[in-house]
C-alpha cells in the first residue's frame, strides 16, 4: 500500500489526537470524580481497542493481530475512535478545531483509498 509519508504523519497525528479529543469530552462532559475518571478512562480505552483489535497482516500496521478481526470491524472501530475524538473536541467547546479534525479525517481516507479496499476485502 503506497500511503505517501505526509499521509501517515496526518493519520498518527489524528490518532493522537483523537485521544486527546475522547479525553477533553470526558473532562467537560461530566463533573466531580466522574471527570478524573472519564477523562482518563476513555483515551486509555480508545488506545487499547485500537492495538488490540487488527486485521492480520494489515500492512499500514506491524503486521500483528492480537485479536483477529474482519477488515469491516476495524474501518468501524478507526471511524468510531477518529470521528469521537474530532466530536469529544467539539463538545469540550472547540467547534472550529473539532470540525477541522473531522474534515482532515476524511482527507486522510480519500487518500487511502487502496486501504480501504484491501480492509474490505479482509
């Protein structure tokens, strides 16, 4: 799969920032120890379904699969994680920033699209 490097770079950029995003919408969306717990609890959940659950031999990754999974399961669980980062940081009051990461995603699948057919071919 010929995923130019600024293309990488903008998805593991995403990831991250996904993660920051589930964590800002766990912290604004709930009070008291709910908001330690939440904001803590839901990036550290997201990065472990997510180097969990993987196609075997998927080539934009290492290869390994601890928990095998169909192609379509794991376009779903990247689209839920992504997406609810970029809408964590809409939430947390940050709608330009929320939308931006949104857009980038979807920037960043059109040009995967040979990714996204082998994954659904799996």
């Amino acid at each position: 799969m010929g995923n130019a490097w600024w293309n990488l770079t903008l998805r593991f950029l995403l990831e991250l920032a996904a993660l920051l995003g589930l964590g800002m919408a766990g912290w604004s969306l709930s009070e008291g120890w709910w908001r330690w717990l939440l904001s803590l609890a839901l990036p550290l959940i997201a990065a472990a379904l997510w180097g969990t659950f993987a196609v075997p031999d998927d080539p934009s990754r290492s290869g390994r699969a601890p928990v095998p999974v169909p192609g379509a399961a794991r376009l779903v669980l990247e689209l839920v994680i992504l997406f609810g980062g970029a809408a964590g940081i809409y939430l947390a009051g940050h709608a330009a920033a929320g939308i931006a990461m949104a857009l980038l995603i979807a920037l960043s699948y059109a040009f995967s699209l040979d990714r996204l057919g082998w994954l659904l071919r799996q």
